[in-house]
C-alpha cells in the first residue's frame, strides 16, 4: 500500500511554513517571513507543496496549526487548508501550534504575552488559559525548577516577569514540521477526536463584538 500523503500548515506567526509529508517522509517543505501578508505569500509555497503529489494522489488529511499567535496569519492558513480540503474530499484538521516547537513536552509550559496587563500560560497539551503575571511567575519558578522548559512563540519582554525570569523563557517558532512530528506521535484516539472538531484560532479572549445600536437596519422587525 501507497504511504499516505498530508499536508501541513503553520501560519500563526510572522514566520509561516509549510510540509508535505508522505508517511513520515517529508517530500517538500518551504518557510517564509510575511507577519500581515500572509494571505499574499501562502498560495505560491502551496502550489509547490501539491505539485508534489503524484497525478491522481490525493491528500488524506490536512492539519493546520491553530494559535495562539497572530489572528489574521492564523485564520488565512485555516481558510486556505479548508479549501484544499474541499477539492481533496479530505478533512481539515487544526492542532495547536504549542505543540510544533522542539521544547513541547509532558510537562513543559508555553507562556505569553495576552496584553491589556496580562499574561497566558498552557501546560503541555493544554488550551492558553490567562493569568495575572505574579501567578505566571511563580508557575514558571515551579516548571524550571522541576528542570523542564518553559517557552514562548514570541518575546516575553514586554509581559514584565522579573528579568531573571524572562531570561529563561526561550523563543521558539513553531514550524509546520514540527507540526507534522507531534501530529504522527499523537495517539490515533486523539487525532480521531480533532478530526471530529470543527477548526478555529486559539481565542485568548472571546472576539470582540459591538451590540448594534437601536436604529439599525438588522434590529428593525
């Protein structure tokens, strides 16, 4: 039998990357720098990407990097995985991007920058959850004392923990092979249980919405 074909896609930073895998070979893999503009540069890299399938191949299953990072990079790799999905009849599958970094183990934290004063912190396999910095603080002091990593997807400069402490977050970008690595380790009950989900951004907070104001048009009966 054919080894499968999967493609992955990590877009939440302003690093972005794509890999083909067949099995769990990488056949083609490409990054690119585009922050806003990613909804310019992903469609070349994702051309290249299928035309390394073979004629007739199509993809098993697309597995897209969910957050949390950039809203806009995110949501234009969700969009542009589902459509291949749709052409393909495969589904599209969002994993979080706190697992496509080298440092993402049992019981390392990912940390970060929530703004508005606050902060986030995720245990390993776990949602973003937001914390105040003090109660950030110390968890990190608990994980790096146990002797495990503590890591963001982006400088933790600004989220004020004590400089000894921020000096020990490393940075780590997460990259659509690593996404591709911890995908294939997962068990087939979890992936199984993703493939089920609906795929959306990791939300740190619920969107923001504006009620309407009285006179408008979709309030009147």
């Amino acid at each position: 039998m054919p080894e499968t074909a999967r493609l992955f896609i990590e877009s939440s930073t302003a690093r972005a990357s794509l890999a083909l895998l067949r099995g769990a070979d990488i056949v083609f893999q490409e990054t690119f720098t585009g922050d806003r503009s990613h909804n310019a540069l992903l469609f070349d890299p994702l051309e290249r990407a299928l035309a390394c399938l073979n004629q007739g191949e199509a993809l098993a299953e697309i597995v897209i990097g969910t957050g949390p990072g950039s809203y806009s990079g995110t949501r234009v790799g969700i969009a542009a995985g589902q459509g291949v999905a749709l052409v393909h009849g495969c589904p599209a599958i969002g994993l979080s991007s706190l697992l496509a970094v080298p440092s993402a183990r049992a019981g390392a934290l990912a940390v970060g920058d929530a703004r508005r004063g606050s902060a986030w912190r995720a245990g390993y396999g776990q949602e973003p959850v937001l914390c105040d910095v003090d109660t950030l603080a110390n968890e990190i002091r608990g994980v790096l004392g146990a002797g495990l990593p503590v890591y963001s997807l982006e400088s933790v400069a600004k989220v004020g923990l004590p400089e000894d402490l921020a000096s020990q977050v490393t940075t780590e970008q997460p990259t659509a092979a690593q996404l591709a690595k911890a995908w294939l380790a997962l068990p087939a009950e979890d992936r199984a249980r993703l493939a089920a989900q609906p795929v959306q951004p990791a939300y740190l907070r619920p969107p923001h919405v504006t009620e309407a104001k009285g006179g408008h048009p979709l309030l009147r009966r």
